[in-house]
C-alpha cells in the first residue's frame, strides 16, 4: 500500500492550495452548472406554425382540423393577417412557418380550378419539408373528395354528401398507432452531459501534467530508488488522478442535478459509475497521448489538438447522426461515444445489463490505452 | 532597420522549430472547419426507416408500392427488418430513426370493415419522426378517402378511382411554398456552411495567432534576454517591432495555408478579391495582438495573459456565432461587441460576391477597432517589455 501516500500527495497538489481548489475545482463546477441551467432552459420548443384560415367554405377548416391534430407543431390560428403580416411573422423569427388559405379556397376547388394555399417558410429543412408533404396530401384529399361528390358533368357539388364525406374520413379506419418507445435524450440533445465529459478530460490532462512535472524535474527518477515497486508507483500516480477526477466529477454533478435542477432522467448513482468507467478510459487516454510528448506544456497543447475534436466527432456537441458515415464509424474509436450512449440507455429506462458491453468496451479501452501510458512513468525519457 | 529584419528572422526560425505550436495554431482550424461544415451542411438528410411487412393481404401490392415510390425517397431510406422484434432493436439502438411494422392481418381487418393500424416507433429525433409521420399520413390519408367514399357514397363510385390505389398523388399540386429566405440558409446566410466554418475559425485562430507576439515578449522578458538587448548598439524599439512583425508573419502564413488548403481540400469559394481578404486577415491579426499586448501589460505573466486571452478569445467567437450558427439572434447585439463579428460578416460578404460598398462599411469598424486597440497597445507596450516597468 505504498501508493497510498503518492495518490494522495497528488490530490494536495491539485487541489491542496485556495488557488487550486478555486481553479480546478470550484470554478470548472460552477461554469459547467451554470451552462447546465441554460441549456434546460433552451430545449423542448416545438416549431411554431401560424394559420391564417380566411376560406368562406368547408374545406379550409378541413385543412386547419388535420393541421392541429399533428402533436409535434404549435398551430396559432388568426383569420384577419394579411399575406404580407404572414410573411413579417416568419421573417422575424415570431413563427416557424406560416400557412394562408385564400377565400375562395373552396369555390375554386369546387368549380375545378387550381386552388392553392400557401406555405412561407425560411427555407428548405426536413420538419418544413415534411409540413409541406403533409399539406399537399391533405389538399389531394380535398380536391380528391371533392371530385367524388361533384355531380356528373355539371359544375356543381352536393355539399351534404361532401361534409358527410369528409366526417367519415375524419375518424379513419386506418391509422398509424404510434408504440411508445422508452428512448434517452442523451444522444439527440447531448450538449450538457458532452461538456461535462470534456471537461472532465481536461481536468485529468491537468493532473497527468502534474506526473509529467514530476519527471521533467527529475522527482520521478527519485522515487525509483526508494523501497518501493514500480508497480506502486504506477498505480499510485493513476488513482490519485483518478480520485481527483472523481471529486471534482462528484461536485460538478452534484451541483448541477442538486442545485440547478438539471435531470436528464438517470439517478445520480448510476450516472457516477458510468463517468466512473468513462474516467478510466478518458484517464487511458490523456496517459497514453502523455507517454507520447516530452514534455507538459507539449502534453497541454497537443490536448487541445484530440479532446476538442474527438469530442466533436464522438457526438458530445450535437448528435451523432448529423456527421457523414465515416465520422460515424471513426466515433467508435473514441470513449465519449461509448459513455453518451450507455448513458442514453440508462435514461431510456435501461438497467446495467443492457449497458454491460458499452461498460466493457470502457474497461478495455482503459486497460490498453494505460498500458500504453504506463511510458509517462518511465523516468529516463525527459527532453 | 537592419535588427529589425533580423529579428523577425530569428522570431520566424523560432517559430518554424515549434512544430506542436504550429500543428495547433494550422492543423486544428483545418480540422474544425471539416468536422463542423460536414456536419451542418444544408442538404436535407433523409429519415432511416426501419420497415417490416407481415402482411400477406390484398394490399401488399399497393404496400410495396407505396414504399418503393420516387416521391418519399428524398424523405425516407428505408432498411429492410425481419421482425417487429428487429425494427424495434434498430430504432433503439439508434441505428434507425423511425420504424413502422404492418401487422399481418392489416388487409383483411379493413376490408373486413374493421380499424386496422400500422405500427410505428418514433425515435429520437423529432425532425426526422416528422418526416416519417408525414409520409406515413399520405398513405392513410390516401387509403381512407377511398374507404370513406365506399361507405358514404357506395362501391361504384370508386371504379374511376380504383388504379390509384395505395400510391402517392402527386398529379395536382394544392400547396404553394414561397421560401422568404430565397436560396439563403437560415442559419449561414447566403453561404454554405462550409464557408461560413471556414471564415469563423481562420478569424478566431487569427486571433490566437496575434498572441504569440505577446508570448514571445513575455517569455523573453521572464528570461531575462529581452533586457540584454539594450546592451546592444542598435535600437531597443526596433527588435521588440521584429519580434511583433516575426508574430505577425507567422499569422500571414496562418492564413495563407488556411485558405488555400479550404480552396483546394474543401473546395470553399471564398469569392476571389484576395486583396480584400488579406487586408482583413492582417486587421484581424493587429487587433488580435494589440488585445494580447494590452492584457499582457495587466496580466504580467505568459500564464495568466494566456487563460484570459483564451478565455476572451473563445467568448467572442462563441458570441459572434462561430460555434453555434444562429446564436446572433438568440443574443441580440452582443456579437457586434466582439472583433470576429465584423471580421466573419466581411469575410462572408466577399465569399457571397455582394457589392463593394457593403463590404467596406464592416472592414472599416473592423479596421478602427484595429487602429484603437492597435494605439492603446502602443501606449502599454513599455509595461509589457520593461523588467521594472
């Protein structure tokens, strides 16, 4: 147990002195927690869609019933808005889209004329797309409807069949039946917990600078030649990391699920043992890209060069799935990847069984990459 | 003038043997430009649907039909499951965004009369559910216009309508779309985002660039050999000009590799009018190292003047929205407060070819905040390089 002394003589370092524990604990916490307030503030808003229905007949209200009983937009309802008002709505970031149904939306459809709504929008995005698709689906239906009813060879429609027709397709026989699927939204709104892991990689890139420190000054050479095994010192220099890391993880999260509300739907254990498993790897890591450099002001600039962008590309900023299939299959490499999607589990309602292979990828990731860094420790390669 | 070039050669070697300080400061926009305008292009990236048809009935033919039509595609890809069990594993699993499954007495339950359902399993993103939910709503909508009128109006009213079956129509168009933001992106502008990453991040390692003029001064000062240069028989003001000039050339070549390797590697247009954007490139460079000098001048040491610079560096470009397109209108004018601001927004009108008079009107506040930030930096310089200043 000679390593006792070592870990927690690297704790004092990190965090020992006021400055210490202001900058490397304290002030990373509250940052993060505050970040953790704005963003449970930012996410959650539906696309915002406003309707101007000034059609005299039946099929424009038609049209605005199918629109609202659509969950996923937040349909305003006006009658009186020019087009050009419509237009300002959504050029001035008030709605999302915006729909205008003409007057003589009906007449015109009736007397077999092209009749059109119309939709404004910023420009082309897949919701918007979809809003459009829907939209022309329903005024087939319409116009299809309308051709039913229409009296053989005259201009002239049978109003009672076409509300009859139109109240029977308003409760369809054929549906879609949505099946509720318990899904985390770790992975599509990954930001909060993503930063926590940077950070959290940052942080233990700082106390492998401390072990780097130690061999450019030649201290690490000294602890070679007292009665203890390499072996100690090794493990030493890790779990103090480690436990430092596990501090500053254990404040940082507490504040932000205790103090500032944060909930991404995962008890706090589950979630400590999970980053518990990504630190290891994450400790792997930086070790391993610190056996790499000479010395620690390289270690900190060449951090900058792989925690940023394999953040980036393991999903931690935004989802996964926006990055081109390479990237994708590149993310598999990296450990934040593996850490986001057990966490999404666990918040989809996953137990730790179904997260057992993301755990071991972690582990193993953890045992190479350290066996790798174990050169940080050898004390005769200094610059 | 002489020490002056001498200098500056000397702080260029210097710079040329810092190979990680230039990995950083060339490679990390190079690859941050690629990682984000890959990941926020524009093109509309189709819903993965995983999809499994039990049903034997009537209406497979108009099933398969539907989901093999030209119209959905831009909208949907599908991938092919093997059971209910699977489709909901892909959706889950997050290797597919959706999934539908047509349970196997779906024919037979509607023409039997009854309500009949499809199957479906939302995922994670709401834009692509939306997408898929959108498509499915054709179909059904199309299918119970068809059993509406055969119960409303009798069977023989379908008989002109019967080959139009279970497929899409497109045939008559009852939507006019108007883009307001006409072949603009909400979010980059009249550029893509390729562009528009490449513009944010040259600006904000411009800015880290102008730094290393003031890290130079400040590590000579802490060791002690700036001060020995006023030993020598030649001006004082003039090697600590070379060692601001030698930052500045090394900002230049910055520049130079950023841009011709996003001309070449990315293909980004930055729209010609090279001598425009250098002339924003070394405004930039002068405000970045004249910010650097004066935090330098408070800061005293290269550590402190580095976390601060750093720290003010990455604020404005995430204010100027450079890490997340759109925060300007989140924000309000803040961004207009930050050097990158004015830099990006020229940058991004010479790469969309607006004209000239436009341009000016932003090169010129970039170039006054240069010229302030520039003089006050002046005025502080001789705290910078004096031992006991």
């Amino acid at each position: 147990m000679a390593s006792i002394p070592i870990a927690v003589h690297l704790i004092k370092r990190t965090m020992g002195t006021r400055r210490g524990l202001i900058m490397n604990v304290l002030l990373p916490a509250l940052l993060l927690s505050v970040m953790a307030g704005l963003f449970s503030g930012l996410q959650g808003n539906k696309a915002v869609i406003v309707i101007n229905n000034t059609d005299t007949g039946l099929l424009g209200s038609s049209l605005v019933t199918s629109l609202e009983k659509e969950t996923q937009y937040e349909v305003r309802l006006t009658k009186d808005m020019t087009e050009q008002a419509l237009k300002a709505q959504v050029l001035d970031g008030d709605a999302d889209a915006s729909i205008h149904i003409p007057h003589d939306y009906t007449q015109k459809m009736i007397d077999g004329e092209q009749s059109n709504a119309v939709l404004y929008r910023m420009d082309e995005q897949l919701w918007n797309a979809s809003l459009a698709a829907m939209l022309n689906t329903e005024a087939d239906k319409l116009a299809a409807s309308v051709r039913l009813v229409q009296n053989k060879g005259a201009q002239t429609v049978d109003s009672d069949k076409l509300a009859a027709l139109l109240a029977a397709q308003a409760f369809p026989k054929a549906a879609a039946e949505s099946v509720g699927m318990r899904l985390g939204n770790i992975v599509s709104n990954p930001m909060m917990i993503g930063l926590i892991l940077m950070f959290v990689m940052m942080l233990l890139s700082q106390s492998i600078g401390l072990v780097m420190e130690d061999r450019e000054q030649r201290t690490m050479a000294r602890m070679y030649t007292a009665p203890l095994r390499s072996l100690d010192i090794a493990f030493g220099n890790f779990a103090g990391s480690m436990i430092v890391a596990t501090i500053q993880l254990v404040i940082v999260l507490g504040l932000t699920y205790f103090a500032f509300g944060y909930s991404p739907g995962i008890p706090f254990g589950s979630m400590l043992i999970v980053l518990e498993f990504y630190l290891l790897a994450a400790l792997g890591l930086v070790s391993a890209i610190a056996g790499l450099v000479r010395n620690s002001t390289q270690l900190s600039q060449i951090n900058n060069l792989i925690i940023t962008p394999t953040c980036m590309i393991s999903g931690c900023f935004f989802p996964l799935s926006m990055l081109p299939d390479f990237l994708q299959r590149l993310a598999n490499f990296t450990p934040q990847k593996w850490a986001l999607q057990a966490i999404d589990r666990l918040g989809g309602g996953g137990s730790f069984s179904d997260i057992g292979l993301h755990l071991l990828i972690l582990f193993l990731f953890a045992a190479v990459m350290l066996a790798f860094g174990s050169a940080v420790l050898r004390p005769n390669k200094t610059s | 003038m002489r020490a002056c070039w001498i200098t500056v050669y000397y702080e260029l070697l210097k710079y040329s043997r810092m190979r990680s300080v230039l990995i950083i400061l060339i490679g990390l926009p190079l690859l941050l430009i690629l990682l984000l305008g890959s990941a926020f292009d524009r093109e509309i990236k189709p819903a993965k649907v995983a999809l499994f048809v039990d049903d034997q009935g009537e209406m497979r033919s108009g099933i398969d039909t539907f989901w093999s039509d030209e119209s959905i595609a831009p909208y949907i890809k599908q991938l092919p499951a093997a059971s209910e069990k699977e489709v909901q594993d892909l959706v889950t699993e997050g290797i597919a965004d959706y999934g539908v499954y047509i349970p196997s007495g779906f024919s037979k339950r509607l023409l039997a009369g009854e309500e009949a359902t499809w199957k479906t399993f939302s995922g994670r993103y709401g834009e692509k559910n939306m997408a898929a939910d959108a498509v499915i709503n054709s179909y059904m909508t199309n299918l119970n216009l068809q059993l509406a009128a055969m119960a409303t109006l009798g069977p023989d009213q379908m008989a002109g309508r019967s080959q139009a079956s279970g497929s899409v129509e497109t045939k008559t168009s009852g939507i006019v779309i108007g883009n307001l933001g006409t072949e603009e992106n909400q979010l980059f502008g009249p550029t893509n985002s390729m562009q528009y990453y490449s513009a944010a991040y040259l600006i904000m390692f411009l800015l880290f660039g102008g730094m290393s003029a003031a890290i130079a001064l400040l590590d000579q000062k802490e060791s002690g050999t700036l001060q020995r240069l006023y030993g020598l028989p030649s001006s004082f003001g003039a090697n600590v000009f070379g060692i601001i000039v030698g930052a500045a050339m090394l900002a230049a070549l910055q520049a130079l590799v950023i841009i011709s390797f996003t001309t070449f590697g990315y293909g980004v247009d930055w729209g010609g009018h090279f001598f425009w954007i250098a002339w924003i490139c070394l405004l930039t460079t002068a405000a970045g190292s004249a910010l650097a000098i004066i935090i330098a001048s408070f800061a005293k040491t290269r550590k402190t003047m580095q976390t601060l610079f750093m720290i003010l560096v990455f604020v404005m470009t995430f204010l100027s929205g450079g890490m997340m397109a759109g925060i300007e209108n989140m924000i309000g004018n803040a961004s207009k407060w930050t050097i990158n601001h004015w830099a990006n927004v020229s940058l991004r009108a010479i790469m969309s070819g607006s004209d000239t008079g436009s341009v000016w009107h932003e090169i010129g506040i970039l170039a006054m905040i240069a010229l302030i930030l520039s003089l006050f930096a002046v005025l502080r310089l001789s705290k910078v390089v004096k031992q006991y200043g």
